[in-house]
C-alpha cells in the first residue's frame, strides 16, 4: 500500500481509531507521541504542533503496534486496517 502524506488520509486514520476502543487526542507539550493505558481507557495521545507527515507517521507506528479489534470496524476501515498491518513501514 503506499502510503500519502495528504490530510485526506490522515483523517482516514483518525475514522480507523474513532471506530475502535481507541480515543484520539491532539495535546500540545514537550512530549513523544504514542499511546497509554489510563485506568482501562485506550487513549492515543499526538503533539498537535506536528506537521501533517508526522502526525501520519505517528498514528501508522501506534496502529501497527496495538491490536484493533476486526470484527467492530466498518467494512471500510477493516480493509484499511488489514492493509496497513500488512504493510512494511520504510523510513
């Protein structure tokens, strides 16, 4: 799959984690993006300061490490999010 750097596709990503256990933040702050856990709430934290690419970047990296549940996605973002999980990340 190839991969664009376009805000179309970026708010792809954000319907893939909207539709799971996930909940998508924009925070500003000094920190790394990623993922945590809190008080058993899936929570995806980005840095709202980055750049179009690397907000994609981010959410490709976290979503290729979580496990997202197939079977409570729409028919359109469980082909989107079998494609990316079959797709090697080149840097």
């Amino acid at each position: 799959m190839v991969i664009k750097y376009s805000k179309h596709f970026l708010n792809k990503l954000e319907d893939l984690i909207a539709e799971s256990e996930y909940i998508l933040r924009y925070e500003r702050g000094n920190f790394q993006s990623g993922w945590c856990l809190l008080k058993d709430t899936k929570v995806i934290v980005i840095n709202k300061f980055f750049a179009t690419d690397g907000k994609i970047n981010c959410l490709l990296d976290i979503i290729k490490s979580i496990a997202i549940d197939v079977d409570g996605l729409g028919e359109k973002n469980a082909k989107l999010y079998l494609e990316l999980s079959q797709t090697e990340l080149e840097l």
